[in-house]
C-alpha cells in the first residue's frame, strides 16, 4: 500500500471532517438498517468471507458494521485524524482482521479488494471523479465498487438554502458551527420532518397525497425515524465543509463510461431518498 508525499489537496476538507469525527460519542452514529440501506444492491453475501476497502472510512461508522458482515479482512482509508476514533471504535468489535490507513484516497494505491465501497465522500473531493477511479482502481479484477453521493436532483433546496451558510459556516470554530448555526438552523426542519411522517401515516387523505409531492419528501420521511442528535449531525456534517458538489446523473455515467476498467454490463445507478445517487458495478 503506498503513501502520498504531497500536499493533498482536499487535506483542509479532511480536517473539517475529523473534527466532527471526533467530537462524536464512541460507536456508529448510523444503524444497521441504514448501513444495509446505503450498502444496497451489495449485501451481507456480497461481503462476507472477501477482502473489503472503504475509502473514506470517518470514524469508522460505516466499518463496524461491515465487520459485522465478517469479510475476510478489512481495511479502511482516511485522510484526516479521524483515525485516531475510527481504530478506537474498530478495537471495541470482535471482528480482529482490519487496518486503518490515514491516506488521501485519491492517491492510495493497493493490490486490490473483492469490494471497495465509498459512501458519502466523493461528492467533498475537489475531484469526485479522480476519487471514483480510485475507488475502481483499488478494486481487482472481478470485483465489486460501490458509491454514494449527493444528487443534483432532488436537492433544489439545500443548495438554494444550506450552501449558503455553508460558505460561510465552513470558516468558523467547529463548535459555534455546530451548537450555534446547525442546531438552530435543523430544529424547523426536525419538526417539519417528525409532522410529515405523522400526517402522511396512512397515506390515505388527500393532504399526505399533496404533502408526497412536497421537495424532500422522501428523505425526510427516511430521516424523520431519527431523534435530534442525528439531525443535527447530518446538519453539521454539510455545514462543516469547504467543498460540496451535487452530483447529477449523467456524470455519474460519464465517470464510468470514461473508466476502461469498470465492466459495462455491469454499471447500475439507483435513486436514494429522491435526493442523492447509489452506483457501482464489478472491474473487468
């Protein structure tokens, strides 16, 4: 596996990201269901008894539950000091064959894995596609990759609303961020989310027919299971960063077509939430 000796470019994102990481409680903020959720079409099959990468791995909230689909071995790849929770959170599982690496995943190089994953990170890259032929290239021949990023469709709303705070938000103390802009900024959207699941229950009037066609739909019922804390660190998390892109789904198709490795027949590119993109597909 190689290091980078240069300075990376998305180092000041990782650093954002880190200092959320660690100022999280030990543990996974996502559940399992969320995990298999983000995992689809992969699933615990696709992983268990191989060797699996997860570029990108935070604090390791996607890995403990990877390692609970018991993959041969496991490795995860971070550039920022994230790592330092993600081995700390990793030590706690009875799952013993893993590694965290602190690399850009840009530039990491390996023999290659049955399955490489990237959930949730390319679209903070100042090159998503240069992240995606990673993912590919660490991925060996026959083997599966797997992504998740923000759509460009579906969220007219956040970038007309958050992105603009974010520009802003990005350059302050992490925690005036996220106590005094995330917090107060969530807690409308919380109450919307919590009364959208209630009145849209049975589905059956004709208010929660008009409300289904309301921006975000989909996501803030998926979201709406959630207490405050996790609202206010998916808040936070776009808050935080220097770089977001919203990904449409034609660069997705680009990226994978322009890729001479990724296997055609393959390719897939699945709607999260109505407002963020899964895709993947198997190295030739």
């Amino acid at each position: 596996m190689s290091k980078t000796t240069n300075a990376p470019r998305d180092a000041s994102t990782a650093q954002a990201f880190s200092t959320s990481w660690n100022n999280l409680p030990a543990g996974s903020v996502y559940t399992p269901e969320q995990y298999a959720d983000w995992m689809l079409p992969l699933t615990e099959g696709d992983i268990r008894g191989r060797d699996v990468l997860e570029l990108g791995c935070g604090n390791a909230s996607l890995l403990v539950h990877t390692a609970n689909w018991r993959p041969s071995r496991l490795v995860g790849v971070d550039l920022g000091d994230s790592v330092v929770s993600a081995r700390m959170n990793m030590a706690k599982s009875t799952f013993m064959d893993w590694e965290i690496v602190k690399d850009d995943l840009t530039e990491f190089s390996s023999a290659g894995f049955d399955v490489v994953y990237c959930i949730g990170v390319l679209h903070h890259l100042k090159s998503p596609q240069q992240g995606f032929d990673s993912v590919v290239g660490n991925t060996r021949a026959g083997g599966r990759f797997h992504c998740w990023v923000y759509a460009k469709e579906g969220n007219g709303l956040v970038r007309l609303v958050v992105e603009p705070v974010r520009r802003v938000a990005c350059h302050l103390p992490w925690w005036f961020t996220k106590y005094l802009v995330a917090t107060p900024m969530v807690a409308p959207y919380f109450l919307y989310a919590k009364a959208l699941k209630w009145i849209t229950s049975d589905g059956s009037n004709r208010l929660s027919k008009i409300l289904k066609a309301t921006p975000l739909y989909d996501y803030s019922i998926w979201i709406s299971k959630r207490g405050f804390a996790f609202f206010r660190h998916v808040a936070f998390d776009q808050l935080v960063t220097p770089q977001t892109a919203y990904v449409s789904r034609r660069e997705i198709e680009t990226w994978m077509s322009q890729n001479t490795a990724v296997d055609p027949g393959s390719i897939y590119v699945l709607a999260r939430n109505g407002n963020s993109w899964k895709f993947g597909g198997r190295r030739k």
